[in-house]
C-alpha cells in the first residue's frame, strides 16, 4: 500500500475509472515527459477544476469538461458527456446567452482578465522569500494555490468560448464552403495576426540587433550556450546590454522552456535560453521575417474572406462573419494564454515551491531547494510553520525514485477498458464536440493513403511542401543545436520554440492539432507543418534528408 499519493484522489484505478468511462486519453501534449509530483498535483486538480468551471459557466450543450487522472507521471482524461437530449437542449439555449461576452466585446473580456492575472502575479512577486517569515511564506504558497485555480478557471472559460466559436465556424465552412480547417482556404482565413509571444520573440530580435551595433556579436557567436552569460558579464559593454536585457526578463521572462513543469529555471532565474535565442538571430542575421511572413497572410487572408463571404447568402452571412472574427481569435489567444496563464502562473508555483524549499533546507528537513518538487501541498503545509522538526528525505527519495522510473518508460497513449476499442474511443471524441480535445490534445487521426507510397502519414497543420536535412529535438534543452533550413522534428512544441521557427524549413510533431503551438505558429511563419504522425521521433534521425508533403499529409524520408 502507498503511503504517500502523489495526487490524493485523483491517482487512475484501473477498476473503478474504467468503469466511469471505457477510454482514457493520455496528454500527450502536457505530461510527455512524465510530470513531477508536485506539478502533477497543481495541473490535475487545478486543469480539472477548470475545464469543469468553463463548460459549465457557458453551459455547453454537449460536454461538462473533462475528468483527469495521474498515473506514472501521466496525465489521463476522459470527457464528461451530457447524456440527455433534453438537458443538450436545455444547455444549448442558456449557451446562446453565455456565449455573447465573447461575440460583444472579446478584446476587452480577454484584457480584462489579462489584467487580473498580473495583478494576481505582482501580489505574489511583492513577498522576499528569503527575507520573509515561515508563516509569510506558507501563505505565500497558499496564495499561489488560489492563483493557479483561478488562473485555470478563466484559462477555460476563454479557450471553451474562443475555440467553440471555432468549431462552429469550421461547421459552416464545411457546409456552406465545403472546407475544413486543413484546407489552405481555411488557413489563410485565420492567419496574420500578431500576438503577445511573437511580441517578445521580436523584442529579442531587436537585441540581437542592439548586440551587433554594440561589438557583443562575437560573445554569442563564439561562445557555446552556457559561455555567453559569463562572457557577457565579464566585458562592460556585456554588462550594460544584460542590465536592458534582465529587465525586459523581469516583465516578461517569467517562463521555462518547459511550459507545463516547475523543473526548469525561469529566464529570470537563468536568462542562457533567451541569450542563446539572441544567438540563433545574429546567425540569422537579416530582419524579423515574421514582419514580411505577416503583410503577405494578411494579403492572403483579405482576398480569402472576400473570396468566402462571395459565396455566403445574405440572411446567413451576418453569422457566418461573427463567428469568422472569433475563430481569427483562436490563434491569438492559443499564443497569449500560454505567455499570461500558463507559462507565467507555472513559474510562480515554482518560485514559491523554491522559497520555501531554501528554508526547508536551512532548517535540515530536506537537501535541495527543488526537492519540493517531490513533496505534494499537505507536506508543505505540514513542515511549514517548523521545519526544523520535520525529515522530509524519506517521501522525497521514494518519490523521486518514482519519478526517475516513469521517465524511463512510455506511458500507453490511451488505456481501454475491455472490449472497447480505439475507433469507439475516437466516436467519443467526434460525439463530445469538445473542441480542446478536437483541436488542442487529440486533433483529427491520419488518413493513410497507401497510393502516397509515404513513410509517415500525418494532417495538415500548416499547408506547403519541403525538403531538407531532418533535426530531431526531444528535449527544450537542445533547441540550440536547430540550424536554419532544417526540418524540426519533435514530439510537440511550445513557446520557448517559437524563434527557432522564423528559420527553419518546417515542422514535423509527433502529437498535435489545428490549434496546438506548432500549426499556428506554423501559419504565421508561412511554413508547412505535419501533425500527429506519431512516431516521427522515433523513426526520423537527426540528418537524414526527408519531404514533408503537408498538403498530401505525407513525410517521405529520402535517406534510408
């Protein structure tokens, strides 16, 4: 018997979880690799609770959310559907009046809560940790657990109502156009906007070009990526750029390069990732592409809506141009979310686990700081106040060990109960109409067109054909061995992978969908991107020569 749950509760029993539901999903996405405890414990009751409080709050007809489970480090779900045609009914009318916040003013309804967030942030950020009280810093802790529930609450509620819209307006499309959101039509109607993670990617052009008009090129450029830092501190000039540099960090470096773990530093804590983005732009060398990439979709994506609105009869148009404005959203907010909820409420989460992690260690109840990550809140809370009293190494070492166990083995993608098969799983998904799970987690299966003669089939999230020397990334780490013209290969992608984008060849992700990180930077970037081929990483390798036909869906490895 376990002693000690890494997620009391809500840990996937086989026995009585199957029974609740046939089919449980892994998040690929989020928990690949496995999570440690304590953001395991953050992310499934927190992510839960939010997916939850955002279909209910806008009543959605056909689903109540999702239900979560951690297992090995694995994040589980399976959706909660509405089984009643009636209450479908009655969900659906009060969803017409939820939905209109959104169809009203989105700007100012997405703004208000990005201004809520920071100010939730600045109130944590206030507190010394290393000069605060034992009784500061739990409550330190405390409110960072407030913060992360209702970060996920508004985190749903807007990508519920953003991405439902969406859905909605692929439904006419496909209907009314007879295309769906992996038709180049499609693509460009909902591409060549600007959005806060591109802001910042440009921000750090902006320094590679202060680096090189200052003489500081060479520190990047002959430097291997844990050099610069030192390199730069030990020149005055260096000095100077890493003071500008560290307060732009200090607004807007409050991310890891691992958007869902607390196991990594912040750019504030340890600025190298953003030194060596600075880097991956001197080598470049030229303007910021994306300005050029975004005046050429924006051309494209005027002359399509006046292409598809030709085609739209009056007394439909009026919605079918609601729900196009909202479904040109969905790409902004995918990107701003994860810069203003996500990435920005995960480093406060480990700020905290670290400040009380550093007195913990002072009073002798743990080795490390970042042990915290293997205790879960109610240890925390129960060391808190003296932890002079209290040994934590026994629930840490076990854990750990734990841990370093999943991380060696590969959690199943779905677990079925007995008799229930993959296509049934998949008519779940298509019934729910849930668009987080259609367009975000799962995405739309591969059609294997055996005429293609392809190694890899895949969907089309980002249109274009390239060829080129294949870099198979399987860890944020090695995003500084990506040179330009190759074709990224990984498992998934998320915004700390955004600037190598403005000069790779294209993209090709084990696990991803029209919504996902890959395909709508993809989009802006002008390059083609080949999702859910699942095993891309694992078959591809590092310079071998491949062609990624994401139009046909297709990968063909040319060097075998």
């Amino acid at each position: 018997m376990k002693v000690y749950d890494a997620v009391p509760g809500l840990e996937f029993d086989a026995e009585r979880d199957l029974e609740q539901s046939p089919a449980w999903f892994l998040d690929g996405t989020h928990s690949v690799p496995p999570w440690t405890p304590m953001f395991g414990w953050f992310w499934i009751n927190f992510c839960r609770h939010g997916m939850q409080y955002g279909a209910e709050k806008l009543s959605l007809p056909t689903v109540k959310g999702w239900d979560w489970r951690f297992k090995d480090g694995g994040g589980y779900l399976t959706l909660l559907l509405v089984k009643s045609e009636a209450e479908k009914a009655e969900r659906e009318t009060r969803f017409r009046e939820a939905i209109r916040p959104f169809v009203v003013d989105y700007d100012g309804l997405w703004q208000g809560f990005v201004e809520e967030m920071l100010g939730l942030y600045a109130g944590l950020k206030k507190l010394d940790l290393d000069q605060a009280t034992n009784i500061e810093l739990l409550d330190n802790f405390e409110q960072t657990i407030n913060v992360s529930r209702r970060m996920w609450e508004i985190h749903m509620y807007m990508m519920y109502g953003t991405y439902t819209a969406y859905i909605l307006f692929e439904n006419m499309c496909r209907e009314l156009v007879g295309i769906d959101d992996t038709h180049p039509t499609f693509h460009q109607l909902i591409s060549g906007f600007d959005n806060k993670v591109l802001q910042v990617d440009k921000r750090i052009w902006e320094f590679s070009r202060e680096a090189a008009t200052s003489g500081l090129a060479p520190l990047f450029l002959d430097n291997e990526p844990d050099a610069i830092l030192p390199a730069l501190e030990a020149d005055a000039k260096g000095r100077e750029f890493l003071a500008t540099f560290r307060a732009f960090l200090n607004e807007d470096g409050w991310r890891m390069q691992r958007m869902s773990e607390i196991n990594l530093p912040t750019w504030v804590e340890d600025p190298t990732p953003a030194l060596v983005n600075v880097k991956q732009f001197l080598h470049k060398g030229g303007d910021f592409s994306l300005d050029q990439e975004r005046a050429k979709a924006t051309t494209a994506r005027l002359a399509a809506e006046t292409e598809v609105l030709a085609k739209i009869s009056p007394e439909q148009k009026g919605w079918f141009t609601t729900l196009l404005r909202l479904a040109q959203k969905s790409g902004v907010f995918s990107e701003e979310h994860d810069h203003y909820l996500d990435l920005y409420t995960h480093a406060m989460i480990r700020r905290s686990c670290l400040g009380l992690g550093r007195r913990f260690v002072a009073a002798g109840a743990i080795d490390d700081a970042e042990d915290t990550f293997f205790l879960m809140p109610d240890e925390m809370r129960k060391a808190g106040l003296a932890p002079d009293q209290f040994n934590l190494r026994p629930v840490v070492e076990r854990r750990r060990r734990e841990w370093q166990g999943w991380c060696e083995k590969e959690n199943p993608p779905v677990i079925l109960k007995d008799g229930f098969d993959m296509d049934q799983a998949m008519g779940v998904l298509v019934q729910s109409n849930d668009p987080i799970a259609l367009k975000v987690v799962v995405g739309s299966m591969p059609v294997v067109r055996p005429e293609l003669k392809a190694d890899l089939h895949g969907t089309c999230g980002s249109p274009g054909v390239i060829e080129g020397p294949a870099r198979v990334i399987l860890s944020e780490e090695n995003l500084s061995e990506v040179l330009p013209g190759e074709i990224l290969v990984a498992a998934t992608t998320s915004p700390s992978w955004t600037p190598v984008f403005s000069f790779i060849g294209g993209v090709v992700v084990d696990r991803g969908a029209s919504l996902s990180h890959a395909a709508i930077v993809g989009r802006e970037y002008g390059i083609p991107v080949l999702m859910n081929v699942f095993t891309g990483t694992q078959q591809i390798k590092t310079g071998q020569r491949i062609r990624l036909d994401a139009n046909m869906g297709a990968l063909y490895i040319l060097d075998k």
